[in-house]
C-alpha cells in the first residue's frame, strides 16, 4: 500500500469578513453569513498567487517528512487559477523546493479536484514503481465575480501531499471516482470570473457526485458510516457538506472537525485537502478518515485512509491548519477588492 509520508499547508494571513462583502452589495451580512456557513475567507496578498502558496505548502511538507526533495519524482499541481495560461506552475515550484531535475511534472486542472486527481496520479506511479515518491498539490486563489454569490466564499490556500511507501503517517487504503460531463461551472480562456449554474450546481452536481463517490467507496471496501472516526466533504460552503454528511448518515462529531471553510472559505483544488490535512493535525493513530473530494464539470475522487503511529513522530514540526487560521489580518472591501485586481480601469 502506498500512503501519505507527509503533508503541508499554507493560507494567506489576509481575511475579509462576509459581512463586509454583503455590506456593500446592500445584503444582510449576518444572514448571508449563517445562511452559508461562511463567516469570513482568506485572500492572497499582492505578492501572493498559486506558485507562491504552493510553495510554501510544498516547503512544509517536506519538512515534516524530513525528506531530501531529490527523492521526489513527480510533481503535480492541481489549480484552477495557475498564474500562467501556458507556462507550469510545478517546475517553478520544484526548482525551488530543490527537486532533481530527473523528474516528471505536470499542472492538473479538474475545478475543486483537482488536488485529489493529481494525489491519484502519484499514488498510481508509487505503487508501479516508477518513482519513489510523489508530490500532488491543490491551490487556488479562487476568483468571485464581484456581488455574484461566489464571492462570499472563493478563497485562497495549498495543501501539499507527499504520496510514498516509506514509513507512512497515513495508509491510503483504497480510493475510487465517479464522473460525468455536467457543466454546473466554467470560466472560458481570458475570462476574468467564472460562470455558474447557480442552484443547478447543487443537485445534480455537488450532492450527486459526492453521494455516488461515497457510495461506491463503501461499496468496494465493504464498509459503512460506522467503520470511519472522520468524514471530510468538499467545502464550497459550509451548508453543502452538512447536508451531504446528514443525506448519507454521518453524525456531527465525525463531520465537524474537517469544516475549515467557515473560518476560510472555498479554498477550491485545496478545499478537501485542508479538511483533510485539519484532521491529520489531530486524529489518533489508528483513526479511520472517509474523504470525498468534488470538482465542477462534474467528478468526485474519495479515499479511505488510516492514520498510522508514525503520525506521532512528525507533530509539531510545521504550522498546522490551525495555526494559519489563528494567523490573520482583516481587511476591507476596497483592500480586498485592490488584492484580488478587480477594480478595472474605465474609459
């Protein structure tokens, strides 16, 4: 079995309340605020964007694992806002990790899952041995067509997973996807915000795909709700994954401790990941961690993993989930709306 041999986060310092952006779109801050479960999200700095975040996300993972990046053999990138259109975002940010260059790279995108594909793609190449071991990474700056709903969640952070066989903190016992051609979300090349199905994005996207990937994932592994200490869904708000947890039976409890995108928002490719990386800053050894991760267009990637002793050994070596959740600086709408380059020249 391959397995996770370290992992890291990094979420921009920068948060601008939900209040504030319904404020000045003339909506009730505290009821849109509770309606989505979202209460403020991270934005990247001036000097921030998807090759800098996975960066630093990359740097701590291979801290914790206290691994020579020169054993690193691929590096995947999933985003769906790479700061080029075509030049990768993975080379730039293995030469500066310090891979070899006797390595293969790509950048993935599948809207949300794109992260959980390119942990796939490593976990394929590890078990065939191929290389010895992989780095997938999910990171947005997401973007939110200003006053459109998306705004109120899209947010900004990495995850870095590093996928190998040697001394694991994490098992990946199994993992299965399900996917089909349901566009419920797109953004054309040169377009500055993406376009959505609005309430078509709901049914017959998220709850489908993520409900069919969590069945067939119990299906092949012969298990239930009961056999699992955490469940991680993807996070476009705070409401979608609780309706998903209470439509497939999960407890509370066994859901909380992964919802992050009520202090961050949609952190989009990194989205499952951080809820899943939140778990792992704190699941005992032995703890069983359901995640399914979801991307518009339409597919769903689920994972049934067990946490390993080894986990004990590595803790507080980098900055956990919490920690960048603690480490935050709020700003307005004008400083917000100035970071994220959406105030357009006019004439």
């Amino acid at each position: 079995m391959v397995g996770i041999i370290g992992y890291g986060v990094y979420i921009p310092r920068y948060r601008i309340k939900t209040e504030e952006i319904a404020c000045v779109w003339g909506e009730d801050g505290e009821a849109m605020a509770h309606g989505l479960r979202v209460f403020e999200k991270s934005l990247p700095g001036p000097d921030e964007d998807v090759v800098t975040i996975s960066t630093e996300a990359a740097r701590n993972a291979v801290k914790y694992a206290e691994l020579d990046p020169k054993r690193i053999g691929a590096v995947y990138v999933g985003s769906e806002s790479h700061p080029y259109a075509v030049k990768p975002t993975g080379t730039i940010v293995s030469e500066a990790i310090g891979c070899s260059t006797d390595m293969t790279c790509a950048d993935f995108e599948f809207a949300c899952k794109a992260g959980t594909a390119a942990v796939q793609a490593c976990m394929g190449l590890v078990s065939s041995k191929m290389i010895d071991v992989g780095l997938a990474i999910g990171a947005d700056t997401a973007q939110g067509r200003p006053g459109d709903a998306l705004e109120y969640s899209a947010a900004a952070g990495g995850v870095a997973i590093l996928i190998g066989k040697e001394n694991p903190v994490a098992t990946i016992e199994t993992t299965t996807s399900f996917t089909t051609d349901t566009p419920d979300f797109w953004r054309r090349e040169g377009e500055d915000f993406p376009s959505h199905g609005a309430r078509f994005t709901g049914e017959p996207a998220y709850f489908r795909h993520v409900e069919e990937g969590a069945k067939a994932l119990m299906k092949k592994t012969d298990t239930t709700i009961d056999d699992y200490d955490y469940f991680v869904f993807h996070q476009p708000n705070g409401k979608f994954p609780m309706a998903m947890g209470k439509t497939l039976g999960v407890p509370m409890e066994k859901l909380e401790d992964s919802l992050v995108v009520k202090d961050i928002g949609n952190t989009y490719s990194a989205s499952a990941m951080m809820g899943l990386a939140r778990i792992l800053d704190i699941a005992d050894p032995g703890s069983k961690i359901f995640m399914v991760s979801y991307g518009s267009g339409a597919g769903s990637d689920a994972f049934s993993i067990v946490v390993e002793d080894e986990i004990e050994a590595h803790r507080g070596e980098v900055p956990t989930v919490d920690d960048y959740i603690k480490r935050k600086t709020y700003v307005n709408y004008s400083i917000y709306a100035k970071y994220r380059r959406k105030i357009k020249a006019l004439g």
